[in-house]
C-alpha cells in the first residue's frame, strides 16, 4: 500500500485533497498538520480510521517530520499561513511556515529520498492588467506582491533549488482561487454567504473590478493526483479551470443565490498592494498530463457550496465572530 504524508491536511484544501485520494486511491495518508486557527479536524470526519493517522504537528519540528518522512512513499506539502490578509498584519507566521516550514520538509525529503509536491499558488506571478491578453504560464517572472505571496514565492524557489543542487524528486503546482466547502469564513465566498446567513451586510473591498480565477476545489485535487502519479520531476505545472470573474460579479451571484437583492451589500476599504486580477493558462497540465476539470459551471459549484455552509454552521460558526472583528479592526 502506497503510503502519503499530506502536511497542512485539516486545512480547506488539504482536507479536499485527503478525501480524493482515500475515495480514488488504496494509498494510506498521514496528515501532518498544527490545527492553527485555520485548521479544523472536522474537516476529516468519515475517513476510516484505517485509511488515515492523524498527527497534530508543527512542519518546522526537525525530528517530527525527519520521524514521518521514514513512514512514507510521498509527500504532498499544503501547509502554510494562507490568507493575504493576515499577512498584511502580521508576517512573521508567514515567515516562519511558509519558508522554514519548507526548508524543514525539503531537508527531510533530501535526506530519506522521498517524492515530494509542492502546493503553491498563481499569486507567486503578481497580477495582470484587467484588458491583458496574456494569462499566467509556467514561465511567467516571478512578481509576488504581498507579504503572504512572495513567502509563497520564496518556498517555491526553495523547491527549485533543492532540486537542482541536491536531486530532491519534487514537482511544484500553482493553482488559482479555489471555493467549495469547508473554505475558512476569513476568505472572500465563505465570509460573504455565512454574513448572508447572519443578517450582516456583505463586504466587497474597493470597487470590485478585481479579477479571480475560480477553481472548485475537488478539480484542484484531482489535478495534485495527476502530477503525483505522472508529472516529471523537476517540472512545474500551473491549474486552472478558466474560471475568470470579478469579485462584484461573484457578490451578486451569491446575493441573487440566496434571495437578496444585488446591491445588498458594502463597499469597504481596498486591501493595500490589491492584486488586480489572475488568470492561468493551464495547458500544459492538460496537454501533457491529460487532466480536465470537472466542476465546469461555476454558478452551480457556487449554489451547492452556499447549500454546505447553510447545512454545516456547527463547522464555520466558532470562527465567525472572531473573524469579524478582526475584519472590523481594519475597517473592512
Ligand atoms: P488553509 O489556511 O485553509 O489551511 C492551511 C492548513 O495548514 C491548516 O490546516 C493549518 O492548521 C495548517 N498549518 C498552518 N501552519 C502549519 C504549520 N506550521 N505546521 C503544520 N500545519 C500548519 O489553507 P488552504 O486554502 O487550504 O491552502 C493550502 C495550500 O494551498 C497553501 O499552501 C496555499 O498557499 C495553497 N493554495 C491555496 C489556494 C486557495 O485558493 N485557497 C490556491 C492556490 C494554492
Ligand atoms: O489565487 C490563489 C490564492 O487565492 C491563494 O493563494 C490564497 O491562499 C487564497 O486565500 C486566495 O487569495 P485571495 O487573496 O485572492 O483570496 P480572498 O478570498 O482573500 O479574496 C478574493 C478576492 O475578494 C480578493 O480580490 C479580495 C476580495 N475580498 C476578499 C474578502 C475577504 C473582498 O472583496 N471582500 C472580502 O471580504
């Protein structure tokens, strides 16, 4: 039985990413992951218990992670501090995870020999004028904007580096935004429909002509299975589902959705440094690997994700208030 260390695994998408393999794979998983204030177990729940070990962990342990390394075939490497948000606030814990965590992981995986994939994002590109014909690729420069991206940024150049001087067997992905649930209520879609469900007024930051490229997080993980089981060692791939909209497109969605008006909403203020818009041309994935999304409407993807979080408030509603004022703090 192939045994996968999925780092980050109580998080949105490396919860996403440990239901698709026990549901597509035979392989075992063990979940590496802090529980910080983004990480629930919840998000877990119904895996067999032979199928999953859970360790609550912090991936800059040496010895803890050198001891896991030694359990298993591969590593799929999610955990990070995640929001750019709390990045603009307080950078340090995106220091600490993002860059020391990954150099913790690639030491490991240098040292037992071990396959490893990178998760990162489109972020580590910067961003694109709204009119820009182009879209990201695989060979775009490097332009990251926020503390959050460019720790993002600088994890993946440690990847590339351990490949070239120490032969790591590492791949890397960079994927765009993803939405579906058991997404944290700090980000953009959860924090709007779980307002929605309290009674508080929407928030769209600046005028909302930024652009997303939204991906449903179930094709996320399918594509992270492909470039495991087939991606070359070494190589880069960008995922994408074509899923280009603007944030006062995506607001209206989920107003009209739930039976609001279109404008039931606020206009706070903008996020400093705010990327203008994401887009990922993922052809190569598609080409060479054979991958394809299967979420291809995004408004139904967007009802059924509004349908989980009105069913599953138990999940997001301890970190809502919390949440809120942190939001309230910044005036937005
Ligand atoms: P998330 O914030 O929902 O989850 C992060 C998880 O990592 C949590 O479970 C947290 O407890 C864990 N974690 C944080 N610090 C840790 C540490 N030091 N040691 C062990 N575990 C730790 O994030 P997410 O949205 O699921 O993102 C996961 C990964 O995917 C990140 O690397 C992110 O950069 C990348 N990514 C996210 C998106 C997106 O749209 N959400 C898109 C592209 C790439
Ligand atoms: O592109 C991939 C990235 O997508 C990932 O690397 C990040 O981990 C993930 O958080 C996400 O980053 P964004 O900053 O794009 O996502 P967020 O949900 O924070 O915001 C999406 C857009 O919505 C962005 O333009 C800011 C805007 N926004 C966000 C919030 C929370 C609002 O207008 N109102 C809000 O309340």
């Amino acid at each position: 039985m192939t045994r996968i260390l999925v780092t980050g695994g109580a998080g949105f998408i490396g919860s996403s990413f440990v239901h698709h393999v026990v549901e597509n794979t035979d392989a075992h998983v063990t979940v590496l992951d802090k529980l910080t204030y983004a990480g629930n177990r919840a998000s877990l729940a119904g895996i067999p218990a032979d199928r999953l070990r859970f360790v609550r962990g912090d991936i800059t342990d040496v010895d803890l992670v050198d001891s896991l390394f030694t359990e298993v075939d591969s590593v799929v490497h999610y955990a990070a501090e995640s929001h750019n948000d709390n990045s603009l606030h307080d950078p340090r814990p995106f220091l600490e995870t993002n860059i020391v965590g990954t150099y913790t992981l690639l030491e490991a995986a240098r040292h037992h020999n071990r396959r490893f994939h990178h998760i990162s994002t489109d972020e580590v590109y910067g961003d694109l004028e709204l009119d820009d014909p182009d879209r990201f690729t695989e060979s775009t420069p490097y332009a990251p904007s926020s503390p959050y991206s460019s720790t993002k940024a600088g994890s993946d150049l440690l990847v590339r580096a351990w490949v070239r001087s120490f032969g790591v067997h590492a791949t890397i992905s960079n994927c765009s935004n993803n939405y579906g649930p058991y997404q944290h209520v700090e980000k953009f879609i959860p924090r709007q429909i779980t307002n929605v469900i309290r009674g508080i007024r929407p928030k769209l930051y600046g005028a909302g002509h930024n652009v997303r490229d939204w991906i449903h997080a179930d094709d996320h993980s399918s594509a992270v299975l492909t470039i495991l089981d087939k991606g070359t060692i070494g190589e880069t791939y960008l995922i994408g589902a074509d899923g280009e909209k603007d944030n006062k497109s995506v607001m209206e969605l989920i107003l009209t959705e739930m039976g609001q008006p279109m404008d039931a909403y606020d206009h706070v203020i903008d996020r400093a440094g705010h990327d203008l818009r994401y887009a990922i041309d993922s052809t190569k994935l598609r080409t060479e690997l054979g991958w394809a999304p299967k979420y291809g409407n995004f408004e139904a993807g967007l009802a059924s994700t509004i349908d989980w979080y009105k069913k599953n408030e138990a999940w997001w509603a301890p970190s809502k208030d919390a949440t809120e004022a942190f939001y309230a703090g910044r005036g937005q």
